[in-house]
C-alpha cells in the first residue's frame, strides 16, 4: 500500500514538474510577440503591482520553484510497479528503451531555438510599423539580444545546483545534463556580447563618442556627495548621466568576466588546468550576476529562477559539508589494498580504498554513482571517483582508482606511506541512480569497460544478479514479470592481469551464489591489450596481487554518510521533509524578499540598491541552512545510536557468514576460465562464465552479442576514442536494419558514463 501511495505521489510530481516546463517553455516561444506580451502582462497585473516585474515571475519563477518544491516532498526511490494492461506495459517499456537522453540536441530543441524564436520574435516586435531612426533601431535590436541573454540566465544555474530535486525525479545524470548549463552559457555570451557591441557601435560610429569615457564614468561620479553635476558628452542625444556610465561599466564587466569564464571552458585548458578552470568560475561568475543584477533594474527578476534554486539547493548542502570538515580525522578508513602492476607492462597501480559506511549510506548508494573526495591536505578541490559496495560487508563502501594524476599519486602515496593516513571527506551520491533498472530493461545488454572504468559495473552486475533472482523467483510464483532480460555481457579491455584478478576475486566469484540457474546469464569476457597478458586468472586469490597496507593509526573517523538535504535518496516519505522545508524556505521566502526589494528600494535611475536583493537570498540561504544543520545533526545522534548499538550486534555474525561465502568462492572459482579465448564446454551451462582474449577486439566483435535482439542496451564506460566509435557502430547498425528501425523495433539504446569528470 505505501509502495503505491509512493507511486502515486512520484508521478505527481512528474506531473507538475511537467505541465511547470511547459508553461515556461510556452512564454519563451510566444512571449516575444505582440499579442502574447499583452497577455501576460494582463495576467501579470491581476496579481502584481508592477506587470513588467510581475511578468518573469509569473512565467519563470513561480513554476520552477512549484516543480522543485513538488519534486523534493514526493521524489521518493519506489520499487517499478507492473503495469496491469499491454499497453501501459508497452508504453512504460518504450520510454525505459531509449538510452540516455542526448542533452546536445535537448538543448537545442527546448533551449536555443525557443530562445532564437523569442528573439526574433521580440525585434520584430519593436521594428514592425515603427519609424525608427539608425540609432533607435539598434539600440531596440541590441536591448532584444540582452533579454535573450537573460532568459537563458533564468535556467543555467540549474544544472550546476549541488543537489538537484529535479534532476533526480527525472532520472537524469547531472555528468551530461551539464551540457544544459553549457548551451545555455553559450547563448549568455553570445547576447551579452552583441548587446555590448551594438552599444558601443552606436557610440563610436553614430554619436562619435569615445567607448572609453562612455565606459568609465568621470571622477566626480564616484563620489557620495549629492550634486547636480552631470556629465557632458559630443552627442546631446546620447544617455550621459553618472547612471548611464555605471550601467555601462557593470555591463563591460559582466561581458569580460563571460569570456574569462568561456575562455577556460576549453576542454585543453580545463584538463591540463583544472584549478585555474575552477577558481576563475569560483570568482568570475558570482561577478558576473552582480553585474548583471547591476546594470538593469529588472535583471534580478528574470534571474531569479536559477538564484533561487541554486541558493535553495546548494547552500544548505555547502553549510553541512562545511561542518563535517571541522572533524579532525574525517571518513573511517577500513582498509587500503595497493595492486601492483604486473612487471611486463608499463601501467600505473591502482589502490582499493575501503571506508566505513552507515546504513543510510549504504541504502542511498544506487550502482554506478559515484562521489567528490576531499582530502584537504593534499588539495581544497574535490575529485570525482566511482564508490561500490563491498559484496558481504554490510556497513562499506569500497573506492577503486589508478593514481594518474598529480592528485590521485599523491593520494596514493599518503595512503601508502605507512606514515599518517590523510583526512578524506566524502560528498555524495552524485551520478544517475537508475542504471540497475536501465540494464534490466532490455533483452540483452553489452557493457563495455576501459581500464580503471570496470569499477561503474562492478556493483551493477552484483545488484543485478540479485535482482533478477528475486524476479525468476516471482514469476514461479504467477507475479507479472517486468524484465526480459536474457543476457548480460561484460566486455572488459584492460592491459593489467593483476587488476583482473583482484576484481575477479573480490566481485566476479561472487555472482555465481546470486545468478538464477536458469533463464539469465552473465559472461564476462577480459581482452588484454598487452603481448605479454597471457595467463589465466581464474583461481588467484586477490591477496597475491593486492597487498595490503597497515594503517598507521586507528583512524576513528566517521561513517561515509549522505547529505541530509538529498531528496528521492531512500523509499521513506518522511526522509524528505526536511529537504522539503529547507528548500521552499529559502526559495518562496527568498522570492519574497526579492520582490519587495525589486518594488520599494531599486528605482529606474539608481545601481546600489539592485545588489540588495541577491545579498537577501544569499543571508536567507545560510539562515535556513544553519537552522537546518543543527535539526540535521540533532536527528543523526538518535540514528548512530541505533547504528553503532545495532553494528555491535551484528559485526560477528557478518564477519563470519562473509568468512564461509569468501572460502566456498575461493574453493570454486568462477568456470569458463580461458585462455586465448577457449572457453570450456561445460560454460555455456553455467549461468555466470568468465574468458580471457589477447589482443584489442574491434567494435563489432564488442556487438556482436546484441545481433538479432529485439530491444538491446549498449553501456559504455571508457576512453572517448572508444566511446565515440561504439555510438557510431551502433547507428550503423539501425541504418543496416533499417526496416526493422521504421516497423518500430528500438535502436539499440545507448547509456555513456564519463571516463573522466
């Protein structure tokens, strides 16, 4: 019954979250035509003093923070519900089958070609029948590009939020919904540029000014003193006030600080220097709203949306992250394994990190997500790395990483050392929650991994296996079967055979005590990209290639835990109240504030007092959150009691069931080793087989096991080389089938992780 209350209420939100998408998209395609205007304005006035203020409320504002809001009370984790017709079995199945959303062309369709439209829309609007002098006219046209900047203002903070109610009820992965954030950064600049250069032509080629004094205002003017002094320009027509040069100056600003912060975007600079790329977003783009809120009266109220939203959803969570820094020895570590490198080749090590974690952790964690690790010793900037569970252990969480970078070597080392263990924080969990279900989704699915990227699939094939148990188990039982799922296939390229063996050790033997005996399959096959990698890995224990370092204090840290301000992270309804009072506290509070300053302390004619608003919903933010925190903290001392008093209980008895499991896997190794490539008989009846191939296979060999499937799922986790030529091998093979593509069967539905963040 709760299950289906849960259900109800997350399709609520769906709902809404909809229907608010719309109606913003809806003003955004016909808001800048003339009639449209006049109809919202009218709207606007019913409920609003001010109906060009009331305006971008109405249609922006008040439908983000509804959605959010709606989003972050209902979004709970629900169990998927069997459809009780075809045609909403059919129909559930369709929208699950089609891969991960394309955010490229996303954003074109429902952000840069409304906005183009709008802006069309809105010259023709002041041009059409109007005699306008030169000067007038571009001046009408340039004011359109800044509005188009604006509109994108409304929505681009949304996808960097910290936490996103949104995002998680639509099962979108912030990793490629950033592309979102990205179009509509593009679309700032290129409107804030063509606003700033139509200005400034009209200065130096129509009115002869000089763009320098049009943009510094004169000494005078940066005095307090109240006088009747103003300055004097070649044009008596040009706007010449001390406001008009501080509005030009904050609007010069925010232009140079967008390029500043478009110049670093550059994927050769954001790679090579990633903290230059972080600091100048960290300094330019709080410039840059508060330039922009600056130079127009009624810029604060077309930016709102994101502002709002991302105080509502990012502060609470940067206030708690903040707290957990003041502890002194940080995240409990369990254990720190090194894997050495096999000696004939040339491959970094890698390190298995394994914390300490709480059961809420436990349960949040959805495979493939993976977390920021802070080690502030070592570096103030946060690093993304993939988190798995650890198969029999009920309270950890494992992190498996090759030391590439200087970060990640210097980790390696400080963990290593023997000398005292670095301070590790962890935020989390980031990254798409619903990989287990998009897998299952499908007939057959090929995984592919690159290297150090096998650590994406580890716990889904662990959760999967699992999964797929209790349904066969249900379908004996006259339970309607949601999954069809006949096959995994896991092709994992890989050059370092003592990595293989520490995974295959610790999460591959394992699968063969959760696989059904029959009706699903799992193989995995390893193919080594290196000459010498020609020895069969299938009875090694991971302790020969793992060695594990003695720590060098006991390390009584703190459990990993999730941020309290995370909705959709659990199946309990109550977990999302105070997210949800949090949330709309600053939001409709903060909305509040912002429009009574907007109406009683900004005039047309004055820039101080613009900057009040953004200053009320940041204090707003960190008083909610504050409040928050220590509600926060009051609830988690009742649940570590009951953690660590359960934890004692149940610490034997786990370890020893995990001892028995550990020692049966070690006396029967998974089957189907191989070498070569030959792979036993007696596998093919095996439901979990394991081969090992030499040589680099090509990307039909990799898709091979996913000819004449009816619905396939191709997931991808590796190098961009790889990545890019297995999405072009699979639109060829829609184009080979092409008859089948229009007689409706799917294309094979394609999910890609990032290799690196």
């Amino acid at each position: 019954m709760m299950a289906a209350m849960s259900l109800r209420l997350r399709r609520l939100a769906v709902a809404t979250t909809t229907g608010c998408a719309l109606w913003s998209l809806a003003y955004i395609l016909f808001g800048g035509t003339a009639s449209a205007k006049s109809w919202y304005a009218q709207l606007a006035a019913t409920h609003f003093s001010d109906p060009k203020g009331g305006v971008p409320i109405v249609t922006l504002v008040l439908p983000l923070l509804l959605a959010a809001s709606v989003a972050t009370l209902f979004n709970v984790r629900v169990q998927p519900q069997p459809a009780q017709s075809s045609l909403c079995r059919s129909l559930y199945k369709s929208i699950q089958q089609q891969g991960d959303l394309n955010f490229n062309r996303t954003s074109f369709w429902f952000a840069l070609l409304p906005l183009v439209i709008y802006l069309i829309c809105n010259i023709h609007r002041h041009l059409h029948g109007q005699e306008l002098g030169r000067d007038d006219a571009i001046s009408e046209i340039s004011n359109a590009f800044a509005v188009f900047a604006l509109l994108a203002m409304s929505f681009f903070l949304i996808p960097v939020a910290r936490i996103n109610p949104l995002w998680t009820l639509l099962n979108w992965d912030p990793a490629s919904a950033i592309r979102l954030h990205i179009w509509s950064g593009r679309i700032i600049i290129v409107g804030v540029l063509m606003h700033g250069c139509m200005h400034m032509y009209r200065w130096k080629t129509i009115s002869g000014e000089s763009i320098v004094r049009m943009l510094v205002p004169p000494a005078f003017c940066w005095t307090l003193q109240e006088s009747d002094y103003q300055p004097t320009c070649n044009d008596p027509d040009t706007e010449c006030s001390c406001y008009f040069h501080f509005r030009n100056l904050t609007g010069f600003l925010a232009l140079v600080g967008l390029l500043v912060i478009g110049g670093t975007t550059f994927n050769s600079i954001r790679r090579r220097y990633y903290k230059v790329f972080y600091m100048t977003h960290v300094l330019a783009a709080p410039t840059v709203l508060l330039m922009a809120i600056l130079h127009w009266r009624r810029s604060v109220l077309y930016m709102a949306p994101s502002l709002l939203y991302y105080a509502a959803t990012s502060i609470p969570m940067l206030t708690e992250r903040v707290i957990k820094r003041r502890n002194p020895v940080g995240v409990k570590i369990v254990s720190v394994k090194y894997i050495v490198a096999s000696r004939d080749i040339k491959a970094r090590p890698c390190l298995s990190l394994t914390l300490a974690a709480s059961d809420e952790a436990v349960m949040s964690f959805q495979p493939g997500q993976y977390v920021k690790l802070l080690a502030p010793e070592i570096s103030n900037i946060s690093h993304p790395f993939t988190i798995n569970r650890v198969p029999g252990k009920l309270h950890e969480l494992r992190i498996i990483f090759r030391a590439t970078g200087s970060f990640t070597h210097q980790l390696a080392t400080r963990l290593t050392s023997g000398s005292k263990l670095p301070t590790i924080q962890i935020d989390g969990f980031y990254g798409n929650d619903n990989r287990v279900e998009q897998m299952l989704n499908h007939d057959s699915c090929v995984l592919v991994a690159g290297g150090i990227g096998i650590t994406l699939y580890l716990s889904m094939l662990q959760e999967g296996a699992s999964i797929m148990a209790a349904n066969r188990q249900e379908e004996q039982e006259d339970t309607i079967d949601l999954r069809s799922t006949k096959e995994v296939v896991l092709h994992w390229v890989c050059r370092d055979p003592n990595l293989v063996k520490y995974v295959k050790a610790q999460y591959f033997d394992s699968l063969r005590w959760k696989v059904p005996k029959s009706g699903f399959r799992i193989r995995i096959i390893v193919h080594y990209t290196h000459s010498h990698s020609n020895s069969t890995v299938t009875s090694v224990d991971s302790d020969q290639v793992a060695q594990e370092s003695e720590l060098a204090t006991e390390n009584d840290g703190a459990c990993v835990t999730t941020s309290r301000f995370a909705s959709g992270t659990c199946h309990n309804l109550f977990r999302n109240v105070l997210p949800f009072v949090t949330f709309t506290s600053i939001a409709w509070i903060g909305l509040w504030a912002t429009w009574e300053i907007y109406l009683n302390k900004t005039f047309n004619e004055e820039i101080v007092g613009r900057g009040w608003a953004a200053i009320a919903i940041v204090v707003i933010a960190l008083a909610v959150s504050l409040v928050a925190n220590i509600v926060a903290r009051i609830m988690d001392k009742f649940q570590s009691q009951s953690f660590h008093h359960g934890l004692i209980e149940n610490t034997e008895d786990n370890d020893l069931e995990m001892a028995t499991v550990e020692e049966g896997i070690a006396k029967q190794p998974l089957v189907g080793g191989s070498e070569n490539g030959k792979v036993d008989a007696s596998s093919s009846l095996n439901p979990v087989t394991f081969e090992e191939k030499v040589g680099r296979p090509s990307v039909h060999e990799l898709m091979k096991s996913l000819d004449g499937v009816q619905n396939p799922g191709l997931f991808i986790c590796g190098p961009k080389e790889l990545t890019e030529a297995l999405r072009e091998a699979s639109k060829e093979r829609c184009q080979i089938r092409m008859r089948q593509c229009i007689n409706g069967t799917p294309h094979i539905a394609v999910y890609e992780e990032s290799f690196t963040l």
